[in-house]
C-alpha cells in the first residue's frame, strides 16, 4: 500500500518549473500561449516577499511568477494547489517550533475573499492578518478584506 506524501515531501514536486503552450481556452483568456507550471518552493519563496501588513491577490501572484519565468500567464490551477501545499507546509513548520515560515496568509482571492482551505479555514487567515492589522468585512456568508495592497 502506498504510504501518504509528507507536506514537505510535496513541497519539492515538480522540482522546476516549466513554461509550456498553455490550453487554447486558456490562452485566450490570459492573452498569451506561454503558460508556466510553477513550483510549490517558487510560490514559497515569493510569499517571503509580502511585507508584514500587505496582500496580495493570488492573481497578483501569478502575475509575478509568470514575469518571473518570462511567461505570458501562470497556470491558476497548479497556483492553487502549489499555495495550499505551502499554507500547510507552513504549518508543519510551526508545529516544530519553527520562527520563520512562509506567510501563506497574505495571500486572498482576487474578489478580496478568504481560502476556506486553508489551514484553520477563512477564521484562522482572518485571524492571522488581524495580528498583522488588516480589517474586514462580511460580505453574505464570507469574509472579504477591507482593503487590497500590493
């Protein structure tokens, strides 16, 4: 029977990233044919670059990968998936005790929302971007930031 990847063991597949022709579908609606897959460490290491009191969009972040790796967009489904590898990463990380982890709760939907998958879902982000001296408010049943900074 197949034993269970590690968060960390996830955090290392796929070892780099890669730019290829993206969906047409895709491509139309990005406005470019060069797609980049990311990686869960890229997303890591740019997370480290929202200051403390900032966010950014997840479409803000893949606008900055996809300039990283001189593409035309990043792909939205692996960023999602990559982000959540990191937040749980993350939090692996600080259950050991760990000072310095990646700060995956500066990171909102791009309608200002919180990730309900996140670790502890949207009341634990909340949570963590209070002590950072974001605000919100409710929009229906969901949280949304007051304010959107980059």
């Amino acid at each position: 029977m197949k034993t269970k990847k590690s968060w960390s063991e996830k955090m290392e597949t796929p070892a780099e990233a890669v730019v290829k022709r993206g969906p047409d579908v895709w491509n139309h609606r990005h406005g470019g044919d060069r797609m980049v897959i990311p990686t869960p460490r890229l997303i890591e290491s740019l997370l480290y670059e929202i200051p403390k009191g900032k966010v950014w969009t997840v479409g803000e972040l893949r606008d900055v990968i996809a300039e990283t790796c001189k593409a035309d967009y990043t792909c939205p489904l692996t960023t999602g998936i990559f982000l959540r590898i990191c937040a749980e990463y993350a939090e692996t990380l600080r259950e050991e005790g760990r000072k310095k982890i990646p700060p995956y709760w500066r990171v909102v939907r791009d309608n200002g929302r919180l990730f309900e998958k996140f670790p502890g879902g949207e009341t634990r982000q909340m949570d963590l971007l209070r002590q950072e001296g974001q605000a919100f408010i409710r929009v229906g049943n969901a949280w949304e930031i007051e304010r959107k900074l980059k």
